[in-house]
C-alpha cells in the first residue's frame, strides 16, 4: 500500500467515525487510533486464543484501572483483534494480555501473567522501577512492564518541518546514525564536530554530491533502556 493510499484510509476512517456502540471495533488500522467518542484498538495475533486489553491511571500501576476482554467471536477479523472503547483520550496508558500456547519448540511462548505492549503503539511510557528481567522470570511484571500510550497524532508540533517538495520517485533517504555517521577521524570534520548535529550540517553538501535528497536520523523507534543502554 502506498504512503498516500494509506492515509487516505486513516483520513476516511477518522472522518466517517461510525463505530458501533457495541464495542467489537475494527481491524484498521492498527495501534490505538483516536476517533470521536473514544479510541478504536487493533492488534495482530495469528494464535492468541484470547486477548485482554488493560487500562492504568498511571504508569507505575501494578493493577489496571480497567480490564476489557476482546470476545473471539465479537472482536475479532482473520488474525486481527480490536476494539473500540468509548471515552478514551490521548495520554491514556494501555497494554496487553495475551492468552495462548506456551510451546517454545514451536515459537509460541505464550503468558498471561505478562503485560505486553502494543507493537504499533506511538508512545511508550517508562515505570520507575522498570524490569526487563520481570518480564522473563515468573510471576505478573505488570507494575514493573513498560506501557503503551495512546497519542494524538494529529496534534503533533512539527514545528518548521514541511512535506518534501519532490515526488516520492525522485526521493533518495539516507538512514542515518548521527555519531556513526560523523564521528571517525575520516570524517574531516574538526575533532569538536564529530559525532553532533553540527557536524552533519557540515557534512551536507557531500551529502548533496552523493545524490541524497533526505536525511532520517536513527533511532526512529522506542528501544529498551535496559536492551540498550
């Protein structure tokens, strides 16, 4: 699907807003997605057998403030579970339970007793006391999990960025680590520019001579603070 089919549909979607009151939601798109009245959730399993949505008030809660089952009968399309809950609004902390196999032969390591997080969620919030450890050992690691957060998308500052001013066939990105790109002595950048932002502006009209259009700085995802320090 292209980038301007599919925010076609996310336009389409926000716009008709005809969710049902019955709660069963829809499959597209995934993540939690802001409507009017509330929030449309949808997750990908191919074989959860059960997938519980969980509510916080706060990041460190080790309880949900609400627990919404998802029927597989109701909330579910092919391998896509979703929902949609009335009165949600950005900031609301949100995460996963997962109900299914444990067969580690097989791949399928399946704990209810975790709280996962949703893997198309745009905002990731950190506990206090997070445990990368908690979620491999034993036991409910739910007060110690990090937690996903529903955001507004279309409330996003983006300051002076503008969309690029060429076609998409034109474009040429270059992904990028800031340091990795500019921090070797065979940069040719003065010793107190390698490895900053300063350095990379002065890297751009190499840049421009290799043909690059557009820059996209890494990381681009939430990572473990813990996986990765």
């Amino acid at each position: 699907m292209s980038s301007q089919s599919q925010t076609r549909q996310l336009d389409e979607f926000a716009v008709e807003r005809s969710l049902p009151s019955t709660m069963t939601g829809r499959s597209f798109p995934l993540g939690a997605t802001l409507v009017n009245g509330g929030a449309n959730f949808s997750i990908f399993s191919r074989t959860a057998t059960r997938i519980e949505l969980l509510l916080f008030d706060g990041v460190d809660d080790g309880r949900p403030s609400r627990v919404i089952p998802l029927d597989p009968a109701e909330n579910r399309s092919y391998h896509y579970w979703h929902v949609f809950v009335p009165s949600v609004e950005a900031g609301q902390i949100y995460g996963f339970r997962a109900h299914g196999p444990s067969e580690p032969g097989r791949g399928l390591r399946f704990d209810p007793s975790k709280l996962r997080v949703d893997p198309y969620s745009r905002g990731i919030t950190v506990p206090k006391n997070y445990s990368r450890e908690a979620a491999r050992c034993k036991g409910d690691n739910t007060a110690t999990a990090l937690k996903s957060v529903v955001t507004d998308s279309h409330a996003y500052d983006w300051k002076q960025d503008t969309p690029l001013k060429r076609p998409w066939s034109r474009t040429i990105i270059y992904e990028m680590h800031v340091r990795g790109f500019t921090a070797h002595p065979n940069s040719g950048l003065p010793e107190s520019k390698r490895g900053t932002h300063a350095g990379l502006v002065e890297k751009i009209p190499y840049l421009k001579e290799l043909g690059i259009t557009a820059v996209e700085l890494l990381p681009v995802f939430q990572f473990d603070p813990q996986d990765a320090p």
